[in-house]
C-alpha cells in the first residue's frame, strides 16, 4: 500500500488470495488479502449462494486452512 503522507510504500499484507475461474475464460475473479479460511470464506459468502450453488469443481493450493474454508462455504449440507 502507499502511505499518501509519507509517500513510502508499505507492506499490509504478505500474502493474497487468488480466485480464478478455470472452466471458464480462466480469468480472475477475486483477490483477497491473507492467506487466511476467513478471506476465502468471506469472498465466497459475499458471493451469495445462488452462486455458490453453481459451484460443482474446485481446484486449488493443497492448504489445509482452504480446503477447510471450501467445505465450510461451497459444500455444506445442502
């Protein structure tokens, strides 16, 4: 981020989050701070789940803390 007062860049946040669509044009569509369940949750439940629902495959970093977040949003008991 760059600091308008001071004019000096500074780091917020080590890691992001990349969301990309592979099935379709393979474009991104999301990025969130954090390498985080939270971040992945939030963006997923900002969502809503009529898209959600539409979600049938999911590809992606083999952490732990997203798989858990994936579950927890994309494939609960429906």
């Amino acid at each position: 981020m760059h600091d308008a007062e001071t004019g000096r860049w500074v780091r917020t946040e080590r890691f992001e989050t990349n969301l990309t669509d592979l099935a379709g044009p393979g474009r991104l569509l999301g990025q969130v701070a954090g390498r985080t369940g939270k971040a992945v949750t939030g963006w997923l439940e900002d969502r809503g789940p009529d898209w959600q629902d539409q979600v049938r495959f999911v590809a992606m970093d083999p952490c732990a803390v997203y798989r858990s977040a994936v579950e927890r949003s994309l494939f609960r008991m429906r």
